[in-house]
C-alpha cells in the first residue's frame, strides 16, 4: 500500500532564508506526487505535481520539487521564505493502481519576521 | 468567483443532534470529494463521487451518508452526532476518478459538538 512520511512536524525559518520540507513515500511503481499547502482557515491548495519526466518541478509561488527515485523522496524548497508562506504543508501520493491519494501528516511551517 | 463552495464554515451542535453540511463546485469537474481533517491536521478520505455515482465509501460509520444530487453537488449527513465526529471537513473536487487528477478543496466546515 502507499504511504506517506513527512520527518517535520514543525519548522521555524527566518523570513528571507531558504526552506526545504521533507517528503518520502512508499509506492512499488512511479507514483503521481504532490504538494499542497494550506493556510490558517483555509482549505488546501495546489502547489506542485510530479507525474513523469524531468524530476525537478516548479509550481507556484516560487516552489519547487526534486523527485528522488533513489530515495524515495520529493523534497519541496524554496530559495527565499516570505512571511506569508506560514502554513501547513501537506506531500501527498497517488498512483495507477490507486483510486485515492494518501496525505502525509504535514509540516506547519513558521516564519520569524 | 468560489471554484468549491461549502456551507456552514461553522457549525456547533450538541451529542445526538442531526446535521448536514452542503457543497457545491462551478468548474465543471466529474468527481467530488469528502475529506475529514482532525485536530492533528491529519487528512482522511470519507467519500468519493463521480457524476453523481458513489465510488470510493471509506470505513466510515454508517450515521454518515452523502448524497450527490447531481454532479456539481455533494451534500453530507450525520445523524446522532457524537463528540468524535468534531473536526473539519472539506469538500473537494477534481477533473476525474483516480489518484492523477489533482484536488480542489473547498474552505472547510468546521465541526463542533458539545
């Protein structure tokens, strides 16, 4: 079955440095990867998907995505954190033999100003 | 411009009370969604609908039944409430069944019983 770990419950950066969640996963074949986001009251939101093809995915908001097939990993980074990038950020994982993605636990993300 | 739409954002009610909670999406997409969020932000699938026909029904109790009365529509039931069913859930919707198609999600609902 597919599975989702996020090592980070918690990360505190300072506004202007760069930021790297954390993501593995368990799927047997190539899985359908993505990050979502979701700030303070609100639902959850599309930042990036991996499908296939070039492993490094850009999405919005200056995020983006390295798929790690050795590691089993899609790690979300970003060069610089905004203050208004405080939220919860959730990897999740799907594939052709699943009708459903599985959501990691998330990763709340602070921002020092 | 609300792409999924749902209502009440609050709700709060008392153990054996019945309630609902409505959601609706203008994108035009096949396939709506029930996730339940609990207090530790974990999400869960509940339901999943595709033009109206009931897909995925994960394990949950029975006190719970969507009904999709058409494809832009997926409205949730609880009858007898009880102090475990408190959390938020969210409607979402995507273009169609399966795990590619990415999720829209709606603002939430959140769920109080006292």
């Amino acid at each position: 079955a597919q599975s989702v770990t996020q090592p980070d419950i918690h990360i505190t950066v300072s506004e202007g440095a760069s930021l790297e969640l954390r993501c593995n996963y368990s799927y047997g074949a190539t899985p359908y990867l993505f990050w979502y986001v979701q700030s303070p009251g609100q639902g959850l939101q599309l930042l990036l998907k991996y499908f296939s093809g070039d492993t490094l995915v850009q999405g919005i908001k200056g995020f983006e995505a390295e798929f790690k097939r050795s590691q089993s990993s899609f790690n979300l980074r970003k060069p610089s954190v905004h203050w208004s990038d405080a939220a919860e950020y959730f990897c999740a994982v799907g594939g052709t033999s699943y009708d459903k993605v599985i959501f990691g636990p998330g990763t709340s993300l602070s921002v020092i100003p | 411009d609300t792409a999924v739409s749902q209502t009440p954002k609050y709700l709060v009610t008392q153990m054996g009370n019945d309630k609902s909670i409505k959601c609706e999406q203008n994108l035009g997409h096949d396939t709506m969604y029930w996730y339940k969020q609990d207090s530790k932000k974990f999400l869960k699938i509940m339901f999943s609908y595709n033009n109206k026909e009931l897909i995925i029904n994960e394990t949950v109790p029975n006190r719970f039944s969507p009904k999709s009365p058409d494809k832009a529509h997926l409205n949730l039931h609880i009858n007898s409430l009880e102090l475990g069913d408190s959390a938020v859930y969210f409607c979402a919707s995507s273009t169609r069944t399966g795990s590619a198609s990415p999720l829209h999600f709606g603002n939430g609902t959140r769920l109080t019983v006292t």
